[in-house]
C-alpha cells in the first residue's frame, strides 16, 4: 500500500496573508497528499503540537512578515525537544538569499520564495519522503 503524504500547512505569527499558503496546499490536496491546514496567527508551539498529532510527514511553513529568522529556528528547536526530527520543517515566502542558507545549515529544509512552480514543491515533498520513511 503506497504511503499518503500528510502535510501540515501554517501560517507563523502575525502575518495575516494566507493565499499563497493556501494555493500551495491546494496544489499538494490535487497532487494526492492529506493536507492540515492550520491557519493563521498560529504559534510554533501550536505547530508542533498539531504535526505530533496529525502524524504529518512535513510541516510547511508559509512567512511573509520578515520573522522566518525567530520562526524557524523555535520550530526546530521544539522539534528538537519533542523528538519529532523525523518530521520535514520546509517554508516559503518573502526570505533574503542569506537568511535562506543560514535556515538551511540549520537544518530547515528547502525554502520556497515567491513565483516557485507548485510542482516543484510537490516534487520535493515526493522526493524527500521517499528518502526519508517514517517508522
């Protein structure tokens, strides 16, 4: 039986637009995955704690409020915590090319920024998964 890619997709702090995060996962729902859409204004402890119960595969991080430094970082570190590194932590949204490689080193996945096929993050997500089986 072919394994159903969950996903859970969330809005971090106080940005308030959600389309772009919303478009992405309506494109990962028409690919074939389970898609959680949390919403917004969530905190990164809200996050994690609905990844752990949703069992998701990768959580999808949509920033547009210029926070993907503290964000990401206190997402991991939670995971970290929780024991969840099995879990993807990707994102997307208005991030500089140096802030990208320094979330990249430690150890956010790949970073979407705005005009990025939706292919592509569905590739991704189809790769990574299929490298990386959970228990």
């Amino acid at each position: 039986m072919e394994h159903i890619i969950r996903v859970l997709v969330a809005k971090a702090g106080l940005d308030g637009h959600d389309r772009g995060a919303k478009i992405v996962a309506a494109a990962l729902r028409d690919a074939g995955m389970e898609v959680i859409y949390t919403g917004l204004r969530q905190t990164p402890e809200m996050i994690v704690e609905s990844a752990i119960q949703e069992d998701v595969d990768a959580i999808g991080i949509s920033i547009l409020s210029g926070a993907h430094m503290t964000i990401f970082p206190k997402i991991l570190a939670l995971m970290k915590e929780k024991n969840t590194e099995d879990i993807l932590l990707f994102g997307g949204g208005i991030i500089p090319e140096e802030d990208l490689e320094k979330l990249t080193k430690q150890g956010v996945g790949k970073l979407f920024t705005p005009g990025t096929a939706t292919a592509e993050v569905i590739n991704y997500l189809k790769e990574w998964v299929a490298e990386h089986p959970r228990a």
